[in-house]
C-alpha cells in the first residue's frame, strides 16, 4: 500500500494518508511509515478507527514497548497509559514543559504514540520543536563549545515525592505514580548523533536535564536556561493540532515536545505508548 505523506510546512511534522491502522501492517507499509518518520519526525495519521488493539500492534511492528516508570497502565493493558483531564480539572496541565520522553533512562524510548481518546472542541495542541534543525543552525564556534557534553539526567524534578508529580500534586485525574526511583541520574551526550540516520541533534532538556558534567551546577543550569530558550525558538516548532480518531507518532532521538492548555472546561484523553529503543 502506498502512503501518502504531507509536509506540515513547518520545521518538523507531516499528516500521512492512505493506510489504515485498524488492521495489521504489511511489512512494506511499515518500512514506508519508518522511512516519514525519520524524515519528518512527527507523523499525524487522521481518521483512523483504532481501538487499544490497534494501538498496541502499532506500537510492536515500529519496535516494541518502551518501559514507562511514573505511570499507571489503564485497566487491561500492561503498556497504554492515559493521558487525562477532567473538565472540571484545575490542576497544572501535564508535561507542559519542553521534554523528551523518559529521557532519564539508560535506554530512552525511541518514540512515542498517542491516540485520541476524547478531543476538547479548542487548545490542547501538542508543540514539537526539530532538534536536528536547533543543532544545525548554530554557528559553528557554538558547536565547537557544546558538542562535547555530556548532560546528566534525572527524572527527579518530576517524578520523586516532592517534585511537581509527587506528593503536592493533588487533585488529578491521571494515574501517575512518583517515587523514590525518580532519584536517580544518567547521563548522555547532550548532542548525539541519532541512531538511525547519524543526525547530530540537542537530546532532552533542562528539566529532565539537572546538570552538565564537569561544569558547576550554576552555569550548568544557567546554559541550559539558555539553550532550552534556543531549542524552543518558534522557527524549530510544529504546533500539532488534534482532531478526533487520530494517531500521532513522534521520534522522541529528534524532538522535544510539550503540552499546551487553552481547553478549560473540556476533558481531553490520549492513549499513550512508547517505543523501545532500537536494539
Ligand atoms: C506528553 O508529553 O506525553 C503529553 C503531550 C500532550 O498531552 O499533548
């Protein structure tokens, strides 16, 4: 089956047509998706019909089930979480801060997927921003000053009892689970060259980002304050607008996202899974 694939005209982003993600995947339709998703980053499949099912045979021809720590799985199934706001919600909009996802981890999940659930009638955009294209539009002096670094990780900001998710976090519909695990630190090179097409590009974020190695922790955060301001700019972004019975898939190796707001008063689910790291 041959896919039809749309450029959003922004850095990063296309909405691909002309497959149905209700039924099994042929191993060349597979290898078409892979090929958009490398190229484009951020794929949006509209009208799609699919079920948790669906969702979880997506997830396994592109490589497999990321760990999710933090989370609990809905009821039935051990890897879709939800991603949930009641109308009536008042707490702070989840993951509204630029991230990759699970960056924290030894082996971080290549992508991510989410399906819509329940899609609020206004807000609730998704924002990318092309890391591939934040690292190449540097000059090269300030190439030479970062490429070398390595960033240390830590989903403790977030995550442990008393980060944003932990203990004073009340009041919210989706299951997340903080603790003591959030703790602890890893680290990677702050621009690695992605596995698959050898792209150099900035891999996470201040936030999961708690330090540079061999720098003290003030210029450490005061780069990243910096660097997170550059890897933001509007010129990097895609700004994904949901409709309803839509899959979104995105390589999480090549770029940031975050949440937005702007949908008071309307629930909003997303069914969420990730993919493993390539072997
Ligand atoms: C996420 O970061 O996984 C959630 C994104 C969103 O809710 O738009």
């Amino acid at each position: 089956m041959a896919i039809r694939v749309e450029p959003s005209g922004a850095a990063c982003g296309a909405r691909v047509t002309g497959v149905d993600l209700a039924a099994p995947l042929d191993p060349g339709t597979v290898a078409e998706i892979r090929k958009a998703w490398l190229a484009h980053h951020v794929l949006a499949f509209p009208g799609q019909t699919m079920d948790d099912d669906a969702l979880e045979r997506f997830t396994l021809a592109f490589g497999g089930f990321g760990e999710d720590p933090f989370f609990a799985p809905i009821p039935g199934r051990a890897h879709i979480a939800a991603i949930r706001r009641e109308a009536d919600e008042t707490s702070p909009i989840f993951a509204e801060n630029w991230h990759s996802d699970w960056s924290f981890q030894a082996r971080p999940p290549a992508g991510t997927c989410l399906l819509a659930i329940d899609i609020p009638p206004e807000g609730g955009d998704t924002l990318f921003a092309n890391q591939h294209a934040a690292w190449d539009a540097l000059s090269d002096a300030r190439k030479a000053d970062l490429g070398e670094l390595v960033a240390i990780h830590s989903a403790r900001l977030a995550y442990a009892p008393d980060g944003t998710y932990g203990d004073r976090d009340k009041g919210r519909s989706m299951d997340i689970r903080p603790g003591d695990a959030a703790m602890e630190a890893r680290t990677h090179p702050l621009v690695p060259a992605h596995p698959e097409t050898g792209r150099r590009g900035f891999f996470s974020t201040l936030g999961y980002i708690i330090g540079i190695e061999g720098k003290a922790q003030g210029d450490a955060i005061a780069l990243l304050k910096d660097l997170q301001e550059w890897q933001g700019s509007e010129r990097f972004v895609y700004r994904h607008k949901w409709e309803p019975d839509m899959l979104l898939m995105w390589d999480n190796r090549s770029v940031l996202h975050c949440a937005t707001g702007g949908y008071e008063g309307h629930r909003r689910e997303l069914h969420r899974t990730t993919i493993a790291a390539s072997p």
